[in-house]
C-alpha cells in the first residue's frame, strides 16, 4: 500500500481509443521553400487536397509558392499533431490551409469534436503568425451517374459543422468546400465517389486558391 492513499481509490488513467486503417500514409512537398519573392503557402489535408493541389498551385503561379502536407491520419490519431508540429516548427508559412475529417470512420463525431481542437492547436502554436483558413471537407457520392449522396455524407457534415463551430470560436476564417460542390454530381462522374473527377479538381482548386488570394489581398 502506497503511504497516503489508504483506504482510497485509484483509477488507471483512460485507454485512448486510436483506430487506424489497413495502410496510413504521409506526403510532404515543399517546392521553392527557401524562396522569400513570394508568400509561402500550406496546404494540410488528405488524399482530395493532394488531387486539386496542382490546380491550386498553378491557380497561384506568380503568386505564392505551394506545398502539401497529406496523410491518412485522423484528428483522432494523436500522432497527425506531431506531424504538423514537426513541418511548421522547421518551416515558416503565410497561409496554412487546412482540413481534416474524411478519414477515421472508426472514431465517432464525439470523438471527432474531442480531438479536431487538438489538431488546430497544434496548426496554432507552431503557424508563427500564418494566417488560418480552415476548409470544410467534402461529400461522398454514389449510385448511378453519381446522384445519391452516401449515407456517410451524413457524417461528413455532422463533422463538418463540429469543425466550423470550433473555426468560427477561434476566429479562423473559413473556406466551405463542402457547399460549393454539394449539387455537382458531374464532379464526381467516372471515379470514386470521394475523389473528384477533373473537372471537380479544378472547381476545387479554384475555390480553394480565391480563399487564399482573399487572404494574401491579392
């Protein structure tokens, strides 16, 4: 018996619930990040960010320099903040861009609305005064010529709303991928139903780099 606690009860400290996929996965590409002509640009998501970021880049050509940071993690997973910790503590940015909320379909929305302030503060205390702009994520599709929203959609949005609630508290601005692409089935033709065709890139891309020119002024 440990001196002092006679007579009381200790609890084990709780078991984190960290649910990761079959294959996880990071990416990161800094194209032109010792250059200073230009205002450096972050793009932090997952596998769509990864598919309009050529877009957004030559949207941005002579503009800003962008790079990506995509995994598979979850803002459940506690090792996606230690990911973005250790890119934004040896790399300075003006703008982050940011999402998270497609993946880690095993974590439920409580857990979901637990752990997504935990991802921004870690964009937070390492950004050394970049300008934020979180971006909704997007719907998933599925049935004949892509019509139907997948009932994970549901989900999607129930996060998506969770996130902007958080945002707006913290007065990071707000870039609503989800409501620019939500009535465009074509977007979503031949592929998937997560992943946008080309044209759905480039409508992405173009949404996304007009939010960050709105932040750069330009």
């Amino acid at each position: 018996m440990w001196p002092g606690i006679e007579g009381q009860t200790v609890l084990a400290p709780a078991v984190r619930h960290v649910a990761r996929e079959p294959i996880e996965w990071i990416r990161l590409w800094l194209p032109n990040v010792n250059k200073k002509d230009l205002p450096q640009v972050l793009l932090i998501g997952d596998s769509i960010t990864q598919a309009y970021y050529e877009d957004v880049s030559a949207d941005l050509k002579g503009k800003a320099y962008v790079g990506y940071l995509t995994s598979s993690l979850s803002v459940g997973d506690p090792m996606l903040p230690q990911q973005i910790a250790l890119v934004l503590k040896n790399y300075r940015f003006d703008v982050i861009h940011f999402n998270n909320g497609l993946h880690g379909k095993d974590y439920t929305e409580m857990e979901y609305a637990r752990y997504f302030p935990q991802f921004v503060k870690a964009i937070q205390a390492n950004a050394r005064g970049a300008s934020l702009i979180w971006t909704s994520s997007t719907p998933v599709r599925e049935g004949k010529d892509m019509s139907e929203l997948a009932p994970f959609t549901k989900r999607v949005a129930a996060r998506n709303k969770i996130a902007a609630d958080y945002a707006r508290k913290e007065e990071i601005r707000i870039d609503d991928l989800y409501a620019a692409v939500l009535h465009r089935p074509e977007y979503y033709l031949g592929v998937d139903g997560t992943h946008p065709n080309s044209q759905g890139r480039t409508a992405e891309a173009r949404d996304v780099a007009a939010s960050i020119l709105r932040v750069l002024g330009q």
